[in-house]
C-alpha cells in the first residue's frame, strides 16, 4: 500500500500539535510488503478513521503507531519524538498513549477495576471510575475478573483502557483504536461515540480502524490508506478531565505481583518445579553417605536451577490475548516476577541447606536465590525473543537451555569451596 | 579388543548420520525438483521470479558473487 | 564462480547441481580414504599415552567434522547477517544451508567425542569442560533453528527471530574455538593448529587429519549448494502455488 499525506484537517495560522507522525515507513508481515512509504500524521483534534477491505493494512497502521512491529524503513513519532525506526531503535513515548488492540490484550485474572486503575497509574493520575464504568454497563462488574466477563464486556473494558489516557487530562493525548464497535451493544457505542465526540474537541487525537457506520460519523479525516477525504463530524461538548495527579513507582514490578498474588501462577509453576526436584532428590539421595561436598551443594542448587527453567509465570500469564503486546506498547519493562522469583529462589536454596547441608549456609542461599533469578529472567529473554513468530508455541526453546548448565556447574563448584 | 568396540560403534554412528543425511538431502532434492517441474508443467510459469520475498536480494547476491 | 550469482535463472540452478554433486562425491571418496589411511597407513599412538589408545583412531573423523561443523557455523553467521542486515534472500539461503550442515556434522562430532570420552576419560560427558559443552551447545542451536524453521511458516517474522539466533549463537563459535587453550579442564588440547607450543602429531596423522579435513570441506560445501537449491526450489514452488491459487 502506497500513501502519502502530510497535511490534517486543521487549517488556519495555528496549526494544532502533532501527536503522531509516520514517515516513510514500510513494513512487512509474512511474504508481503504491506505497507510502502507510507506516511501520516495526526494533529491535536483530529479523529482520522482508516477504513479499507479486509486485509488493506489498517491494523497494521495502528500497530506500527503503538511500537508493535519492526520497520524495513521509516520512523514513527510521538509528540515530536522519534519513538520507533528502522535502525531498530525504540525509546518511550514522551506522553501515555491509549492503545485497543483488536484482540482485547487483557489478563483474564485481573479485575476490571484493576486493570482500569493500572492504565490510570501509566498516565501518572488517579481516576473515580464509576461514572464511566456506568456509561459503558459495567459498573456493577468492577470487582469482578475479567475471565468472567462476556466477549462483549471484555471488548467494552478493552475500549475503555484505550480511551482511558485521554480522559485523564486535558493535555492532547493519542488514542489509536483498532476496531473499537466490534462486540459493543448499542449504549456503549453510543459512550463511544459520544467519548470521542468529546475527547476530539478537548483537543485529543484519534486513529481508529473501523467499518462502523457510527464511528465514521465522528472521523474529522477518513483514509482507506490510498486516499484521504475530509469530513465534518457532529459537534460536542470539549471532555473536562477530573483526574488528580498520582505518581507510582516500580509499577511493572507491582504489577507482576499483582498477577502473580491473585494467580499464584508462581508457586504453581516455579514452587511446584522446585518441590519436585527437592522431593525427588531427598527419595533418592541419602545426604549422610556422601562426602563430596560439590555434589551436595549441585543438589542444593538443583532446585532453584530447576524452578528457574520453567520460565517467568508473568510472561506466562500475559501470552493470553496478546496482553504481553499490549503491555510491550506502553512500557518499556513488562511486568515481571521479581518478588515471587526471588522469594521461591531464597525458600527452597534454604529448605535444601538444611536438608542436605544439615543447616542453612547463606553464602549458599544467596548464590541459590540469584540463580533462580537469572535462570528465569534467560528463559524469559528467550521467550520474548519469539513472541514475533508466527506460531511461537512451536518452537523448541527448551534445547537451548543447556546452555545455562556450564556457568551454574562453575558456580557450583565455586559454592561447594565456600 | 575393548578400544575396538568403541571404535567401531563411533565409526558406525558417524556413517550412520552421513547416509542418513545425504540421503534426505538428495531425496528432498530429488522430490522437489519434481513437484516443481510438474506443477510448472501445468501452469507454464516462468521460473525467472524465483524469490518472490525479497526481490532486491537478488540484485544484492548478485553484485556479492561477481565482485 | 561468477555461474552461481545469477539466481532464478533455470539453467543457473542445474548447473549449480552438478557442481554441488561432484563436490559431494569428491567429498565422499576423500572422507572414506581418509578413514582407509586412518586405519592401515597411520601409525598407532604409544600405549602410555591414552588410556584407550585403539579408540583415539575416532579422531580422523572427529576432528574433520568438528572442523566442517565450524565452517557451517560460520556460513550460518554469514547468512544470518546477510538476511537481518541487509534483507538478502541468498543470505537466508546460507542461513538454511548453514545451519542443516552444522547439526549433521555437529552430531558426528558430538556422537564420536562421546564415544571418545567413555572409552578415554570413563564417562561420555563432563558438565564442566568448556569445549565439549559449547560445542554441544551450538549443535543443539543447529537442532533448534532447523527444528524451529520447519515448525513456523515463512515470512519476515520466521527469518528475522532465526536469523537473531544465528547471530547470538555464533558468539558460541570463538569460545569453542579458544576453549581448550583458555581452559584445558579434560578436553585435549589443540593438536594441529597449536601455535609456538607446537602440534603433538606425527607427520602421517597430520596429513591423513588433513585429507579427511579437505574431503569433509568439499562434502559439506556440496551439501550446503544443494541445500541452497532446494530452498530456492521450495520458495519457487510455493510461488507457483500462490499463483495457482490465485494470490499473490
């Protein structure tokens, strides 16, 4: 596909700021070049509507907004800021953006609330959510997980989350909306609708893929990635955000306890990998009859070597509905399981001192605790290293885990001279 | 006569997996070549557009082998 | 060599075959000599220098595929480098070629040095030689690569991931190569291209390693062109397909 539009719909001698800006990108997915010096750009105010055949490249245009994809060619920017290019670089956004991918990207074991209040803390502000929770049907579901939602609840909390980091301030924002309608009854649509009749006039800026009729109303610009018209939308009432400012820290990492505390996906994969281990050592080995201290020790670290191979549980958690993608375009740290890693490594190095070193050695356990981390955090490495892949369930990552057995057979046998 | 055993079994592994390999290799060959011929066959297709994914390549591979 | 470059023409791609064919045979012929030679012309070694010194004739394959294993790494590199950087599709041809080459005689050599090592050193494998694991490594990333390709479809997302892991990999290449000199823990060290401390080889083992290491050379080259081909056949194919089926 082949466009080039510079301009927006904003005339006059203020030009509005620019949010977002492709230039000259080209990107391939599969066999096919599917979009070819392509270039956009969105202005503060501007809905800009891509509305193509099937297959024409519209979610890709968003993708490549949020950071997804990698370029053959071009650079993406953000508030002025080069936030993607070719070359490979790829640095934060200087502005939260919203993001609805068109799978959901949503984690099934948070609540709808918590997911809603985490969008909020990536914008830096806190939010009474119950007044849009309302307009969208969902007030009444907010404490509940999102795995327990319907198809059509799901999509109306994914749209919300996109919707969400303008509706927090009053400073222009980017929203990038893939197929918001599809799924939504008739009033959240209606929200919809109305949401980015709104957020438009505050000065907001919006791409949205979509064929609906309703949402095509609301374009200021409708594109079908070859050519552009101009329309004249129905006039709104500007969004006035009540938001008050909330800064938090290290929220990838609380985030990553957060899904792990309400999943205990940790201590069902990680734990339960390193008990094993344990238990079968301690069926088979009786440590009273072995005197090399290096095989001892070996089976100490055994465990949380173990533990460590079977991978961040995190990461495990958000492969659901493409979760991880829709994280990876927000942060540039996804949520991760430090905590839980660190207290599985430290637990069982310990539980295996005293069974198999008759008390606890804390040399030991720390080099066990960090083994556990590491391991788990070059598994996770891997792992994320295939996510592009077309099918990355496929792939037999597992062989090439071995080679994380000669450095920690060194360690071992630097432990067992402490 | 114990060096002997492991000797042979090395050699025989070894043997094993050059035949093995070279025979999927030729047999892979053999098939395809086949499949293509008779496919071209009934569509009459040129065989000049051999890389449709990346076609620049070619000039690349090209100027790399003639310079 | 200038008959190779023109890519997509028919006739170009059938001489590439016999050229590939002659050098598998020629390949072939100097791999089994070699192992003639190794047998009935190379002296044996001294009884108190190897614990198992009827098992050390294991070497004059060993070490020749160990040495074709590294040159495929290298054309493994190549082309990974050629395809991610430059977005060479003769690149991803290596890439493929490299990387079938590399796990075969990656296995040989691994299968062989085990052998080795139970009749030598008492048991197959030690966690903690250094050569003998990156070695074992880069093989299993040969294994993981061809495993992984056949399990994807092709595309850009296909050949860009492999194509890192090819990169990242061959960083495994230089460690092994150096890893005896580094830390000789119970691999041998270096025998041929020992440097001042000097080879321990007599002439004759030298020259037959030397024969077996030219003929696997051209026998793994002549793979490679094939396996080169049948990639090219393959892309042709389902090219072909495509327009059968009306896409692109």
């Amino acid at each position: 596909m082949n466009g080039r539009f510079d301009g927006s719909s904003q005339s006059g001698d203020i030009m509005a700021e620019s949010l977002l800006r492709l230039e000259d990108i080209e990107v391939r997915r599969g066999k096919g070049v599917v979009l070819s010096q392509f270039n956009l750009e969105v202005h503060a105010g501007d809905v800009l509507v891509l509305h193509g055949e099937n297959g024409s490249g519209k979610s890709t245009v968003i993708e490549t907004c949020a950071r997804l994809l990698s370029l053959e060619n071009g650079r993406v920017f953000h508030h002025g800021k080069r936030v993607l290019d070719s070359e490979g670089r790829r640095t934060s956004p200087p502005e939260a953006f919203g993001l609805t991918l068109q799978k959901n990207g949503l984690v099934g074991d948070e609540t709808v609330e918590n997911h809603l209040k985490t969008v909020c803390f990536l914008s830096e502000k806190s939010f009474d959510l119950t007044e849009i929770l309302a307009s969208y049907g969902l007030d009444h579901r907010r404490h509940d997980r999102i795995a327990q939602l319907s198809g059509g609840q799901m999509r109306k909390v994914a749209v919300l989350a996109g919707l969400l980091p303008a509706l927090l301030t009053n400073e222009p924002r980017l929203i990038l909306l893939d197929e918001p309608a599809t799924g939504l009854d008739e009033k959240a649509l209606e929200s919809l609708v109305n949401h980015i009749g709104q957020l438009s006039t505050a000065g907001h800026g919006f791409i949205v893929a979509s064929h609906n009729s309703k949402i095509l109303e609301c374009a200021t610009r409708i594109h079908n990635l070859k050519t552009e018209k101009s329309n004249v939308p129905n006039t709104h009432e500007p969004w006035k955000s009540t938001a008050t400012q909330h800064s938090t820290s290290l929220l990838s990492a609380r985030v990553g306890f957060r899904y792990l505390t309400s999943t205990q996906a940790a201590i069902a994969r990680n734990g339960l990998t390193a008990l094993l281990v344990l238990g079968t050592l301690m069926g088979f080995v009786d440590p009273s009859s072995i005197e090399n201290r290096s095989l001892l020790v070996g089976f100490v670290l055994a465990a949380p070597f173990a533990a460590g191979l079977a991978g961040d549980p995190v990461l495990y958690i958000m492969r659901e509905g493409r979760a991880v993608d829709w994280w990876r375009a927000q942060v540039q740290r996804l949520p991760s399981s430090d905590v839980h890693s660190l207290t599985i490594g430290f637990v069982f190095t310990a539980i295996g001192c005293i069974v198999f070193l008759d008390g606890v050695d804390w040399r030991i356990t720390a080099l066990g605790t960090l083994m556990h981390w590491v391991t788990m955090n070059c598994v996770r490495f891997i792992e994320l290293s295939t996510l592009r892949l077309v099918r990355p369930n496929a792939v037999f990552l597992r062989l090439l885990l071995p080679i994380l057995i000669l450095p920690w057979a060194l360690v071992t046998d630097f432990a067992a001279g402490l | 006569m114990e060096g002997s055993y492991y000797l042979t079994t090395a050699y025989l592994g070894m043997i094993a997996g050059l035949a093995i390999w070279t025979w999927t290799v030729v047999t892979r060959s053999r098939s395809i070549e086949l499949r293509l011929a008779a496919v071209e066959s009934t569509v009459g297709v040129e065989a000049s557009d051999a890389d449709s994914l990346a076609p620049q390549s070619i000039n690349i591979a090209n100027q790399d082998a003639t310079d | 060599m200038s008959t190779q470059v023109q890519e997509g023409e028919e006739g170009v791609i059938y001489m590439r075959g016999r050229v590939a064919e002659v050098l598998l045979g020629a390949g072939f012929f100097g791999i089994m000599a070699t192992l003639f030679l190794g047998f009935h012309w190379a002296p044996s070694v001294s009884i108190n220098a190897f614990e198992s010194p009827a098992a050390q004739r294991i070497f004059y394959w060993h070490v020749p595929s160990a040495w074709a294993a590294f040159i495929a790494f290298g054309v493994l590199f190549v082309g990974s480098a050629l395809w991610f950087f430059k977005r060479s599709a003769f690149g991803w041809r290596l890439h493929v070629a490299g990387t079938e080459a590399g796990l075969a005689c990656g296995l040989m050599t691994v299968w062989s040095g085990c052998v080795w090592g139970a009749a030598e050193w008492g048991t197959p494998w030690d966690w903690t030689d250094v050569r003998l694991n990156t070695f074992g490594l880069l093989t299993l990333l040969a294994l993981f690569l061809v495993l992984g390709r056949q399990s994807q479809p092709d595309g850009v997302e296909t050949r860009d991931t492999f194509s890192t892991f090819g990169l990242y990999g061959f960083v495994l290449v230089p460690l092994t190569y150096m890893a005896t000199r580094i830390w000789q823990i119970r691999h041998p060290g270096p025998v041929v291209a020992a440097g001042d401390s000097g080879g321990s080889l007599e002439s004759s083992m030298a020259l037959v390693l030397m024969i077996g290491a030219l003929s696997f050379t051209l026998f793994i080259v002549g793979h490679m062109l094939i396996s080169m081909r049948i990639t090219q056949l393959e892309q042709r194919l389902e090219q072909v397909q495509n327009s059968l089926d009306g896409g692109i």
